[in-house]
C-alpha cells in the first residue's frame, strides 16, 4: 500500500539506460515510479530488478507505452491515473539514442521523421497528455536532451536538430505553463549505459575518461542525481532550464598540440 503522499514520476525509456538510472535514483530518493518503454519485456525485467535492488518505500509498476505514438500515450497516462491515482514528476527519457545518420545529403525523410517523432514528437505528447494531473500535484516536468543539442559531431543532423528543439520545447511550456509546472532539461554529454558487469569486463580507455576535466565519463546516476533536484522543491526556483552533465566537457577549449 502507497502513502497517499509519495509523490510518483512516470519515467519513458526506462527500461535500460539512463532511464533506468533515473527511476533507481528516484526510488532511492522516495517516488514511486511508472517506469514506461516501447520494449515491454525489458520494461518488465527492469521493474523487477529494481523493486529487488532499491529496497523502496515507494511503488515500481511497469506500463507499455510508445511515446511517438499519441494512442499509446494517452492509454498509459490513464492507466497511471487508475493505479498510482496522481502525478507529481514526468522524465521525458526515451530516445532513439544513435546520432549516427550518414551523410545529410543522403539522410532519407523517413529516418529523419523517426528520430524526430520519437525524440520531440515523444516529449511534446506524453508532456501534453501528462499536464492535467501535474497541474494538481504542482509537479515538474524533466527532459532528457543532450549536449548536442549544443555542438556536433559530423553526420548527426537528425539528432542534434531533436535535442535542440527538446531545449526549445522546454523553454515554450516553462512559459506557458509557469508556476503550475515548471519545466527544464538535463543535457547529459557522455553516459556509459552498459550493465556493471560489462563496464567491469570490457572497461574504457584510460584517455577516455582522462579527456573529461572531472576524469571520468558519467553514469546513469549522474543524471538520476539532476533529476531527483529538478523534480523536487529544492528547485523551485528553476524553470526554462537546460542543466548540462557533461563532466565539464563543454566547457573545454581543445587546440591540436
Ligand atoms: P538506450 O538506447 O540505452 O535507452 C533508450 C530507451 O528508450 C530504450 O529502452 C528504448 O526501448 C526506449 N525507446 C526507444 N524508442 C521508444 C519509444 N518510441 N517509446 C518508448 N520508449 C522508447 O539510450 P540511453 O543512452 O539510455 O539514452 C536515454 C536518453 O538519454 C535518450 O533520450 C538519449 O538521447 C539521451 N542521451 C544519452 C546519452 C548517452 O551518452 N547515453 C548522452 C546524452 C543524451
């Protein structure tokens, strides 16, 4: 049985990956969370290697969504409106998360309209479909972009162009939304995703971590941490942002020696 007053997020893409990350930290951090992906048997395998690892307070409850698909959304939220009964924080995780697309010249509208419905289309309907039941909690809003929302690599227009309008979309419903949702970004730069016992077998390069001016590449954690302060009134007085975790390095001049 849930306290009435645990505060619940609803997690998309959580079923590996910094989602994950996030609703472990989130759970650690008192929530109860509707964890969400389009992958259902690895949203249930996670639920449930989370309810084991995190020893919560809170409830775990794994829903199927996709979130570029506006059906799909609208049925989750009603199901989190049935089982969790309110919500209070919405982490617009999912992504497709390869920047590679080729050479622009030959990126086709098909690929283009798939990262995009899935990056930015995603976040702006599980956001909208979300916004009623955040109004009455106060809640936050939480998405996941990236610091290529900032600077590129070659070959990553579709990407880039789906982070950067992430940030753009967070800036429009912080505004819009005001003091009854606040809404901000965390752009993550590198985060190693793979399970600790491959992170453990198959580690990065010692320059890999070096080339960050923290002296490591981030964790799933490391956004998880930002997103517990986002969603919570300590940050109350922050909205319209975009966050970078990136271990510094954005901030980093590089000149060839
Ligand atoms: P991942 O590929 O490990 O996990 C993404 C999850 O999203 C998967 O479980 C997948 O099934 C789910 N998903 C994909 N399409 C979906 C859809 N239409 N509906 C619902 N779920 C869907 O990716 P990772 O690395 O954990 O990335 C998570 C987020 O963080 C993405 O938005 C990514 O762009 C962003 N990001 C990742 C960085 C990294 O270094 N890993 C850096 C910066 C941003």
């Amino acid at each position: 049985m849930i306290e009435q007053d645990t505060p619940v997020a609803l997690v998309t893409g959580a079923a590996r990956g910094i989602g994950k990350g996030v609703a472990a930290s989130l759970l650690r951090a008192g929530w109860s969370v509707a964890l969400t992906d389009i992958d259902e048997a690895a949203g249930q395998a996670a639920a449930e290697e989370l309810a084991r690892l995190c020893d919560a307070a809170g409830r775990i409850e794994f829903i199927v969504m996709d979130v570029a698909d506006e059906a799909s959304v609208m049925a989750c939220l009603e199901r989190v409106e049935e089982d969790f009964g309110r919500l209070d924080g919405l982490v617009n995780n999912a992504g497709i998360a390869d920047p590679d697309n080729g050479p622009v010249e030959q990126l086709s509208l098909e690929a283009w309209n798939r990262l995009l419905g899935t990056n930015l289309t995603g976040p702006f309907l599980v956001s909208k479909h979300s916004i009623n039941l955040l109004r009455e909690s106060t809640g936050a809003i939480v998405n996941v972009a990236s610091t290529r929302a900032l600077q590129s690599e070659a070959n990553t227009e579709a990407y880039a162009s789906s982070k950067g309008g992430l940030v753009a979309l967070t800036h429009a419903m912080a505004v819009s939304l005001g003091s009854a949702v606040r809404v901000n970004a965390v752009s993550p730069g590198w985060i190693d995703t793979r399970d600790p016992r491959q992170q453990h077998s198959d580690p990065l390069r010692q320059i890999d971590h070096q080339q960050h001016p923290v002296g490591r590449v981030g964790q799933p954690e490391d956004v998880g941490a930002m997103v517990v302060f986002l969603l919570s009134p300590a940050a109350g007085f922050i909205t319209g942002q975009n966050l970078i975790a990136d271990g510094g390095m954005t901030r980093q001049m590089i000149y060839v020696e």
